[in-house]
C-alpha cells in the first residue's frame, strides 16, 4: 500500500469510528441483541403499519444488531435454530443490509455483519423517493442451493413463505422500537448484478428501516 492510500485509509478510519462498521474490517462483530424489554407482543401488533417517510439518521450499532437479530438471528444456540422459521429448516434466507457506507452480510453465527461492497447501491433497492433516504435497506435473498429436497417449482413458493415470516419479525420489532419501515418490490436484475450475487441466489424482496419522519 502507497503513502497515499495509507492516509487516506486513517482518515476514512477516524471519521467513520463513531459508526457501525470500520472500512478496515472485513467482518465486524456487532454488539450482543438485546432480548429482554421492548413492548408487548400485542401492543407490537397493534401499531404495526408501514411508512415510506424516513428520516436520513442512521441505526445505532445496538439498533442494527437488535434488528438483525429480530429478523433472523439465532435465538437457540444450542441447535442454531433461528428467529423466525424456514421450511425444513433450510435457513435458505440471507440479509444483505445496504447503506451509505456500503453492503453488508448478516452473519447470524457468529451476530456480525460482513462487507461485500463499498458502494451505495440503496438506489437500486427501489424507484421510490425512500429509497435513497432511509438508512438501512434490507435486501432478502434466498439462496436455492440450500433447499435440495425441494422440488425446483416449488423453491418460489417456499423462499417467498420464508422471507415473510422474516419481514414480519422486523415490521413488530420495528413496531416496539419506533422505528418506521417498509416492504416493497424492487427490480431484481440490476441490484443482484451490482451485489455480486452467485449463482442459486435470488432476490425475494426488500424492507425499508429507519427513523420516521
């Protein structure tokens, strides 16, 4: 590395310390959910709706990690079982998290979030004007190769059950937290070209989520 991008690396480092992720890391553990608190379940249900008005204000490091974790962390680490469910237990759901700063992957084991861009792409999430403001995109993606038994007509069926009961974990956490979030369809084929995605990969859906306006 020249003296160059030596300097301009510690600077990217100084400014972004306060932030979520370091440029530096390739994967950076995320602080440990909170599990306890929160509001009712029913209360939770009661205010559950969604808005396309957001504020610019990025998630805390302890609000991305509580959101990720709602969404599909572990919660029986005994047997990796998760959050929400997934038929025949695939786990075929991947959360891919895209901000300003750049995509990241959700790792539920171990709950750390792993760099795959350093680009914006939140533009590509959505043609709606939120897309470019809200902080934090969640791109589902179901990844085919990991539903062997299921027939190939059906993996549609069973990827878009799955990532359901995903979005649903996140609108009630959404919901107890006060945050403001979003379903919404998106166009698939410039967003999986600019993420990388492999082959067996496809993109289900996305979920806006940040601070109401």
């Amino acid at each position: 590395m020249n003296k160059a991008a030596k300097y301009f690396l510690i600077g990217w480092l100084a400014i972004s310390a306060g932030g979520v992720l370091q440029a530096a890391d390739e994967t950076k553990a995320l602080p440990a959910p909170q599990t306890s608190g929160g509001k009712p379940v029913m209360q939770a249900l009661k205010e559950r709706k969604s808005t396309r008005e957001f504020k610019p204000d990025a998630l805390s490091a302890q609000q991305m990690s509580d959101l990720l974790w709602a969404a599909f962390g572990i919660n029986r680490p005994e047997i990796d079982h998760r959050t929400a469910p997934s038929a025949q237990n695939n786990q075929d759901v991947e959360i891919y998290a895209v901000t300003a700063d750049g995509v990241y992957l959700y790792q539920a084991k171990p709950h750390s979030l792993k760099k795959v861009s350093d680009q914006d792409l939140r533009p590509l999430t959505s043609g709606q004007p939120f897309a470019k403001i809200a902080p934090v995109q969640l791109v589902f993606v179901s990844d085919y190769t990991r539903m062997p038994k299921v027939k190939p007509e059906q993996r549609d069926l069973y990827a878009g059950v799955d990532t359901g009961c995903i979005v649903q974990n996140v609108y009630l956490y959404c919901s107890s937290e006060g945050l403001a979030t979003v379903v919404h369809e998106l166009d698939r084929d410039p967003l999986s070209k600019a993420m990388n995605l492999r082959e067996g990969q496809h993109i289900v859906v996305a979920q806006a989520v940040g601070f109401p306006k």
